[in-house]
C-alpha cells in the first residue's frame, strides 16, 4: 500500500512539475502573440497612412466621376494648377456617418 501511495504522490509531483512547465510556455507564446499583435496593427496603420478620408462633400457632386472630381477637390485645396500631378490609386464613397 505504501508503495502504491508513493507512486501516486511521484506522479502528482511528476504533472505538477509539467503543468508548471506549460503555464511558462502559456505566458511566453501569450506575450508573443501581444507582441506579434501590436506589429500587425502598426503594419496596418502605416499602411493607411498615405489614405485620405474628405467628410461633407455635397452628395452627388462627384457626378459620375469620383476619381476626377477628387482630384480636382485636392487641387484646390492644395491650391495648384490643373497641371500638378495628384496620384490617386482609387476612390471611394462611403455611407455618411452621423457625428452628432
């Protein structure tokens, strides 16, 4: 009986030793994946950061050419001639958003 309760106590000791182990290994791949988290979301915020949001324009002043009608919007605003280049790679509407 004695060597029985023994071996049992070894094997507890044994499991626990092990759990320790993996809760380590939980904290690390925890703090890794925080870590690899916060590179994504700074990747993906560096990757917006040359994208322009215009708010309140009149609804359907771009007529049927958004892409044209902002750029025109930035050459005022930049206070340019029609000869300066905007590179714009698309455009898009968006539905309005209620501020108040």
């Amino acid at each position: 009986m004695g060597n029985r309760v023994r071996s049992v106590e070894d094997t507890l000791d044994t499991r626990g030793q092990e759990l320790e182990v993996l809760r380590k290994e939980v904290c690390m791949l925890n703090d890794q994946l925080l870590d690899l988290q916060m590179h994504a979301e700074d990747n993906e915020n560096r990757s917006r950061r040359s994208n322009v949001c215009i708010r309140d324009a009149p609804p359907g002043a771009e007529g049927s050419h958004l892409v044209e009608y902002v750029t025109d919007l930035l050459r005022q605003l930049l206070d340019v001639d029609g000869s300066y280049v905007v590179k714009l790679d698309r455009a898009h509407l968006t539905n309005p958003i209620n501020h108040n």
